[in-house]
C-alpha cells in the first residue's frame, strides 16, 4: 500500500473528507426497539447467559462477555453497530442501551436463566425496559435532569 500526502491525492481524485458520515442518532428507545426485533427475529435460538454478573467486581463485569449472547445479537446488526455499539461485553451493552446493572443483571445472568435463555424470552425482558423507561421514578428523571 502506498501513503501519499492529500495534497498528493487531491490531483488524483477527488476527496469527500465528510465520509464516512456518522449515522444518524438514534433514541434509547430505538435502540432498544431495534435490540428486541432482533431478539424477536431469532426467537427460537438458546442464547448463552453470563456467570454471576452480581458478584464480579464492576471492571471485571464490564468486560464480561459470551459468544452467542443477546449482547451479541445485538452486536451482529450493523445498524447498531454503526449507531455506536463497539463491542458485545456488559460494560458496552450497559453504556449504549443505558441500561442499570440490576436491568442487565435481570435480562442476561445465568442467575435466572441458566446456561442459556432464549431468545424470544430475552426480547420480552428488552420490551419490559422499553415499557419502564416510559415510566422512570422520580428519582430517574431527576437524575437524567441533572447528568444531561
């Protein structure tokens, strides 16, 4: 592969220094809408849990992760993807679905589940998160007055 300068290049061809552009933003709402469907659309398939979620140490359950999880179905998607999903660990499902510990503790630990969950039961935990963000507590939407 050859390096040149852009000045270099610009003789050559013409450059967009807009691309890639960034995909348009989408909503926790939509994120989750979209990690659901997902889920939905595989609903047959046993998806893995992840071991003690609770008790790992907060660096430790961040990085947690397993092949063919519903983290990782929603890793899959390239709309996710795009929209800014970066890996398929706990941390990351937790930062970009702006999910609690208890939410994800609930929707993915072998705790309640066992080895595997399906995923048809997966979406239904996913759809309850739609259906409680709409009803945060009081102290939720205080919080996210303050942290926005």
């Amino acid at each position: 592969m050859k390096h040149h300068a852009l000045e270099q290049l610009q003789t050559v061809a013409s450059i967009n220094l807009d691309y890639p552009r960034p995909a348009p933003a989408m909503s926790r709402r939509e994120r989750l809408e979209r990690w659901a469907e997902l889920l939905e659309r595989s609903q047959h398939h046993a998806l893995s849990t992840l071991h003690q979620t609770e008790y790992q140490p907060a660096g430790e359950r961040a990085i947690m992760r397993a092949d063919h999880s519903p983290i990782s179905v929603a890793f899959a998607d390239p709309v996710l993807r795009a929209a800014g999903l970066e890996n398929d660990s706990y941390g990351e499902a937790q930062r970009f679905f702006e999910l609690s510990d208890n939410q994800l503790h609930r929707l993915l630990c072998y705790c309640h589940f066992g080895a595997t969950v399906s995923a048809a039961t997966a979406a239904r935990h996913v759809r309850a998160l739609i259906a409680a963000g709409d009803r945060q507590s009081i102290l939720a939407r205080l919080r996210n007055f303050f942290v926005r």
